[in-house]
C-alpha cells in the first residue's frame, strides 16, 4: 500500500466514492454481492447511545444494538478508555508459552463471579461461531477422556444459529447456511424445535414444550445414547426467529441430558450478560448446562472476544487432564480486548444494568410493545422477554396464514424502517428488536413509535389499513 492511500484512509468520501470503493473490494458477510452493489452500500460513519449515524448525515435508532451485542450503546468513553489504556501497557502477548496478564486473569475470574454456580473455568477465543467450535471440541475431548469413544453426535435444533465455521454451521439448523458448502459434517443431527406460534397446533404451549423437549428423548433412543455427546441449543432462539421456549421446556430437556448422560451445551452468545433481565439465559430459565458459550455482548460489541465457561464436570476433567490442552488461538485472551470485556463487565454491575432490564426498562417494554401491536390486523404474535421484542407478520391473524414466502413481507417493512430512521431485523416475516440495555423508557416510546409507523406502512401497502 502507498503512503498517499494510507493517508486516504481518514480522508473524507463522498457517499458515492464509498460506494464504489467497496463495491469494488469487499465481499459481505450474509449478502448478495450483485445486488448490493447495484444498490450501493450504506455507510456508517459514526454512532452515540442508540443512535446510528449514516455518511448522507441520516439518523437511524439502532433497535438491534448493532448484532444484539452492543449492550452499552455506542460511543462509552470508559470502554474507549479502558481500551487504549491497555493499547498503551500491552498491546499484545498471549497466553501459550506459560504466560498470562492482568486483564486475562481478571476477566476469568469475574466471569466466573456472573456466571451460574458452578461455572469457573474459562477459555477465550474471539467470534461466537469459534466459540461454539472449541466447545464441540471440549465436548469430544472430555468423553475422550472419560473412555467414552463412542459418544461422537452432536445434536442440535432446527432454526438454531450457532455461527459459520464448518462445526457450528454444522450445528446450525437453518438450512440454507448448509447448501453451499456440503454441510452438515457427519456426526450431526438436529431436533424440532419450540416454535409454538407456527407450529404448536391446538396443544397449549405447556403441552407443546413437553411434546417438543421429548422429540429429543425420541433421537437419543433411536441413535443410541451411548453414541450422543451433546445436546446444543440457544436459551431461546435468536437470528431463527426468536422464538422462546414455553416453561415446561426447559425442565424436560435437562431431565433428559441428564437421564442419558448427554452434556448440554448452551449457546448463550445472544441471551448472555442481561439480555433477558438475568446475566445468562440459564439463570432465567433455571437451566444448568454443562458448558456454555458467550461473545456479543460481553464486551458491549467493542471488541472480539468470546469465552466458554466449563460446568464443574466438564471443568474439573479438563483442567486435571495432565496433559497439554492442544488448542487455542494467537488472540485467546488478547489482553486489549480482555480490558474492554472487563470494563464493560464493571459497568453492567456498577450502573445496575441488568437489574434496570429485569425491573424497569425490560417489563416496560414488553407491556408496550403487546399494547401497541398485539391488536394490529397484520400481527399474528408478539413475543419476548427482557430487551428482546419479535413481531409477527401475518396474513391471516385468526387462522395463523403465513404470507407466502416470495412475498417478502418482512423485507418490505425493514425497508420502510430504514427509510423512516430505524433499524428493526426481518427474520422471514418476524420483525425483531434488541435494543441496547441502556435504552430508556423515551427511547423506548420512540422505539416502538417508529415500529409502529413501518407496520402501518407495510400494512398499507398490502392493503390490510
Ligand atoms: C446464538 C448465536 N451463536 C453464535 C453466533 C455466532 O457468533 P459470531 O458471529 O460472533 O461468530 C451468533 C451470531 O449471531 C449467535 O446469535
């Protein structure tokens, strides 16, 4: 690269020479690349608590919090901070050659200080999809230590996300992340899932979560438990539609784990550090897996970093296997993104996030949100729990009629949100939001006032206002 390009870097662009510069370089994650370039890349220039700011100078409220990760909102000049500070002490070393540092240490520890009982011992890696990688292969690793060859399945949900590396899209039970790259990889197989709106039937969600957390008992047998390692799943399921699990749901598949010795993996990258008013999704569905993975969120999305807390089992096992773990990546516990995670670990305690989530601004919101759309003439459900809101578009509210998929209902409203200045997920035809946690009660009106005006819009647009 030249010194003159180097220096374009912080030059100001034109929306325009944006465009066409990553137009012509850069290939998105999850996009049509043809067609985003006839369209032309937004670009995002700059943000503040929860609002996005474009290169046209247009303002968006970001009701996703980035990728549901940035817990803090935008701009916290502590994580800045705390960030640079770190720059400046250690820029980088690792924790291979029998080293560690200050942040390193400090995160596990107050990691092991939120997480559910039992939960002490932590390994770091970067991303969510490397997080749930090095969990299935802890999982693999600890029947091999037990003697247990055999137990090599991974069984996971349909509509389940649990990343892109070859494992965890192996592990993914939406489909079309499998078609392009002849997955899944043997040794995965997946259940029904709790999708009770679209697929409960006439049973009450009380009788449709024992149905469903049986489907698992019934793969178990028909493969033999001696042959499962794991079960994986999301508390509740974030990018397939967020879709949470009715109270019996949850009981049953622990019972059922631990009836045929299955370990329970929980991805806990979305529900993880206050998302659902508790610090883990575990603790709000009273679940005690035997390893779980974290990222997004705990580190307010600042930086990459994710972890894997190890249950006492699995725990104790590895930690006194004698012998040399051999895994982890150069940026296992990089000590700057460490300090960020830590800061903003801090900040949740010290500001009473998830507290104000769990007694305020989360209850607030889901009363809102059902008051405002659980009567609307294109809604057929509302859920949520926490900061977590999904609205879904339907085409007939009395018999459950979903519009036909190449309708595209749910992509018309994300185009009027952006238009009117907010950003709400279409996963299919449910409309979802996540808002960072520090949202206010007047953000949250605001919030759902747009939403509100994008579903009229869209409602109107199909003739339905
Ligand atoms: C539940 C869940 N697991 C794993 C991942 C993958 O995380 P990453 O994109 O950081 O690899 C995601 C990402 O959205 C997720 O929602």
């Amino acid at each position: 690269m030249s010194a003159s390009s180097t220096h374009n870097q912080t030059k100001p662009k034109t929306t325009e020479q944006w465009q066409a510069l990553d137009a012509a370089h850069h290939i998105h994650p999850f996009t049509d690349t043809a067609a985003l370039n006839k369209e032309g890349v937004r670009v995002i220039t700059n943000a503040k608590g929860i609002y996005l700011y474009d290169s046209e100078g247009k303002r968006l409220l970001d009701g996703m919090a980035g990728l549901w990760c940035v817990q803090l909102g935008y701009g916290h000049e502590e994580l800045a901070e705390a960030g640079c500070k770190a720059l400046r002490e250690l820029s980088f070393y690792n924790n291979f050659f029998k080293t560690s540092n200050p942040w390193t240490i400090e995160l596990a520890a107050k990691l092991a200080q939120v997480l559910p009982a039992g939960m002490t011992r932590i390994l770091f890696a970067n991303s969510g999809s490397e997080a749930n990688d090095t969990a299935l292969k802890l999982i693999r690793y600890y029947w091999n230590l037990k003697g247990k060859h055999e137990k090599k399945i991974h069984l996971s949900r349909a509509y389940s996300y649990h990343g892109v590396t070859m494992a965890a899209a192996s592990l993914s039970g939406l489909t079309p992340m499998h078609t392009q790259f002849d997955l899944p990889l043997p040794g995965f197989e997946k259940v029904p899932t709790v999708y009770w709106y679209g697929e409960g039937g006439s049973l009450t969600p009380g009788e449709y979560g024992i149905a469903v957390a049986k489907k698992l008992e019934e793969k178990i047998l028909e493969l033999g438990a001696e042959r499962v390692a794991s079960f994986s799943a999301e508390p509740i399921h974030g990018a397939g539609g967020l879709m949470l699990p009715p109270d019996s749901y949850w009981p049953e598949i622990q019972r059922i784990c631990k009836k045929y010795d299955v370990l329970l993996h929980l991805d806990e990258v979305i529900t993880g550090f206050g998302r659902t008013g508790q610090w883990f999704g575990a603790q709000t569905y009273h679940v005690e897996p035997d390893i779980m993975a974290m990222a997004k969120g705990m580190s307010s999305g600042y930086q990459p970093i994710s972890a894997i807390a190890l249950g006492s089992r699995m725990g104790e096992a590895i930690a006194s296997a004698n012998e040399e773990l051999v895994h982890g990546y150069t940026y296992s516990g990089h000590p700057v993104t460490c300090a960020v995670a830590l800061k903003n670990l801090e900040i949740l305690e010290r500001d009473r996030i998830v507290e104000r989530v769990r007694d305020d601004t989360g209850p607030y919101f889901q009363k809102s949100l059902r008051e405002i759309f659980e009567n609307h003439p294109l809604v057929g459900e509302v859920r949520g729990i926490g900061l977590l809101g999904a609205i879904e578009l339907v085409d007939d509210k009395k018999t459950r009629k979903f519009f036909p998929r190449e309708r595209d209902v749910g992509t018309l409203c994300r185009n009027f949100c952006f238009a009117s200045g907010l950003v709400m997920r279409a996963i299919r035809d449910t409309m979802v939001l996540s808002p960072p946690l520090v949202i206010t009660r007047p953000e949250i009106d605001e919030l759902l006032s747009l939403a509100k005006t994008c579903i009229d819009r869209t409602a109107k647009e199909l003739g339905r206002l």
